[in-house]
C-alpha cells in the first residue's frame, strides 16, 4: 500500500493522472533502491518503471496493457528517465528500434560490423601496450556508424550476444594473425551488461582461445561498473570464470558509475580505466585529486592504471608525473582499422 498525501505542497489527488503515476512510480524506485547489504557489501538497485492504463488509447485488454507498460519500461531504461508513462510516441519510438533491431541482425550476418583499434601506449616509454577493439557498422546507406547509434539498441535484445559474438571473433582473429606473425599486442573487448548475465561468454571465448590459437594473456575484457553492478555476485563469478582462461579483466570508464569500493577489491580485476571526464579536467586541482587518489589506489590494489581520453601532451605528461601507467586517446591514435596498425606494431 503506498501513501502519498501531498506533493510539492499539492495534494496527490488533485494532481494530472500522469504525474500521479510519475510520482507513484519514482517512490517505488526509492523505495527498492537501497543500498541493501548482501556478504558485507553494499549493494544499490537501478530500476524502470513502464506505467499503462485503461484511460489511453488502444488499451482495452490486459495484454494490451502488458504490452504497453513494457514498452513503456524499455523506453525509461534506455533514456534514464527511470519512470515513463504510456503514449503513442512511446510506441514509434520502439518501433523504430525494433525496426533497428531487425536491420542491425541482418548486417550481423552480411558482415557489416567492422572492428576499428586503438592503441593504449605506456605512459613513459610511449610504446603500444595493448588495443582497444571498437565497433563500428559500415551501414549501406548511412556511412560509419559510431557504436553509440547502435549498441544500446543491441543491448535491449538478444542481439548483443550476436555482436559481442562478432566481435569478439574478429578481434581475437586479428590478435592471433599479429601473435603469429611475431607481434603479439594484447587485445582488449568491450562486454556490455547483458551478456555477463548467462555462462554463453565463458564458453565462447573459451572456443575462440582455442581455435586461434591465441594465447589467452593476450585477451582483455572491458566491463563497466553497471555492467557488474546489474548482479554482482553472478557477474563476479561470471568474471572469475574468464580470468580463470588466463583472460585479463578491465574495469572501464571508472568513476562513472555506483561501484562501491569494497566491489571493487572483491571483483577479479587487472586494470582500471579511469573516465575521459576526470581525464580531461585533471589540470584544475580538485580533478588531479581524484586521479591522483584512483592511481595510487589502483596501484595498491595491484591494479594497471589507464587514462582514457587523453587528448594533448600537457595532459599526457601530467598523467605520466601523476604515475598512471597507460595512456589511451586521440594524442596517440583514434581507433583506426586494422592495416593501418601493423606497420606501427613491426616499429615496435
Ligand atoms: P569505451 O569502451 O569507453 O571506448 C572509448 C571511447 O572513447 C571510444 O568511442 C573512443 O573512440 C573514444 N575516445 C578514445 N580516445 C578519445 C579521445 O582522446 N577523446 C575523445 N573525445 N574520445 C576518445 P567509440 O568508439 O565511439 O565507443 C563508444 C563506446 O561504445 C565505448 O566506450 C564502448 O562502451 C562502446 N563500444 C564500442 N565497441 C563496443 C563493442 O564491441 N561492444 C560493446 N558492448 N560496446 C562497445
Ligand atoms: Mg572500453
Ligand atoms: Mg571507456
């Protein structure tokens, strides 16, 4: 039973049906968002509410209505506004990802997914350390989309593992072509929330592994705090599954998060990638800070310390004084497809 009396001085019953339901519904996300402690760690819950109800258009049976309140849900998820009610532009909008959706399956399967790379260079000497593997859709019509147009679409279907899988394939493909061709450079993969949620994962990297011939020291995940924070104990299970293949774990875009710092000591982790937004101000005191406190604690934890973004050399050698020890950004490299590396790597 919830009580709401009055809101913002107005009693709840005299407000619009709308904001009744938006305020109903932002109480129940405060209601479950904790932090709850489960094995001595806090824990907190995001959540989404999709409202529907029988005064909209269209919603005269139960299913509708199911229907409606998921899209509903989908919609407050994917914007962050955490709390939607159901409306006809609600409804076009999913149709268009839906529309995304089916057309991002099929370029899956034509091959129209393309790996780019990005070198992480050692913060003194400024040699290559590692890759990023970054992917981008060579669309037929629309050119080369950035994975922010399509990723986050992927993430509300099954299509995520289809491009994780597509992904994962071709940047531990060209990882094995460089090892064998004498060059071996890390190669590291972004692994978005819902693919941790099932052993799929384990056993496809473990597949890949094994017919490349890679050898696993030469894989890194990227996973962000979200990621682990969706269930924290199956993720970090999950993760000390792949690290136990010898595969090495980055936690990315650090300080953007909810990971609690207990999370983090706890999590199978072997590099920590400290945000471009603290990266880019870390000439203003307070920013230099919080990296210079995130690097010494990545350090005491036993930790390589990245600094993503990294867009000048001032920046880069202030990071380097700072003691962090990669360095990933525009300065060095954009992401750059494959053949335009290796003359790079035989420099090296
Ligand atoms: P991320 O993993 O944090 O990757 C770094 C992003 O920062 C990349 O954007 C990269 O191009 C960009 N970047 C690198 N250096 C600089 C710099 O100096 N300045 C600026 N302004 N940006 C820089 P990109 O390629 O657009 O990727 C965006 C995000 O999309 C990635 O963030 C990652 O979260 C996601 N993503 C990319 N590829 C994949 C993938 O294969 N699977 C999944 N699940 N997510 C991916
Ligand atoms: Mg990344
Ligand atoms: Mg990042």
């Amino acid at each position: 039973m919830i009580f709401l009396d009055t809101v913002a001085g107005m009693p709840y019953a005299q407000m619009p049906l709308n904001d009744q339901l938006e305020r109903t519904g932002a109480y129940l996300l405060e209601s479950i968002s904790g932090p709850f402690e489960i094995a001595g760690v806090p824990i907190t819950v995001e959540a989404a509410v999709g409202v529907a109800h029988t005064g909209l258009p269209g919603m005269d049976s139960l299913d509708a209505l199911m229907v409606a309140a998921d899209t509903a849900m989908y919609a407050a998820k994917r914007d962050r506004t955490r709390v939607e009610v159901w409306s006809p532009a609600i409804a076009s909008t999913a149709s268009a990802d839906l529309g995304l959706q089916t057309e991002l399956r099929g370029a899956i399967a034509d091959g129209q997914l393309v790996v780019h790379y990005q070198p992480l260079v050692d913060a003194r000497t400024r040699e290559i350390v590692s890759l990023e593997a970054l992917v981008r859709w060579e669309h037929p019509r629309r050119g080369l989309l950035p994975p922010g147009a399509f990723v986050p679409q992927a993430e509300s279907s099954d299509i995520i593992h289809l491009l994780t899988e597509r992904v994962l394939a071709d940047a531990v493909a060209q990882a094995a072509r460089w090892h064998h061709g004498g060059w071996t450079v890390p190669v590291a993969v972004n692994l978005a929330a819902p693919v941790l949620t099932s052993d799929r994962i384990v056993h496809t990297i473990r597949r890949l592994l094994a017919d490349s011939g890679l050898p696993p020291y030469a894989l890194i995940v990227e996973i962000t705090e979200s990621a682990v924070m969706t269930r924290p104990e199956q993720s970090a299970a999950r993760l000390q599954a792949i690290r136990d293949l010898g595969v090495r774990i980055a936690m990315d875009d650090f300080g953007t998060g909810y990971t609690s710092l207990a999370l983090l000591s706890r999590l199978p982790l072997d590099e920590l990638k400290l945000d471009r937004t603290f990266v880019m101000r870390v000439h203003e005191p307070h920013e230099r800070v919080i990296v210079e406190a995130v690097t010494r604690m990545a350090g005491q934890l036993g930790l390589t310390s990245v600094a993503e973004g990294v867009e000048d050399e001032q920046t880069a050698l202030t990071l380097a004084g700072i003691g962090v020890d990669l360095l990933q950004g525009y300065h060095f490299s954009r992401p750059v497809p494959a053949g335009e590396l290796t003359p790079a790597l035989a420099r090296t």
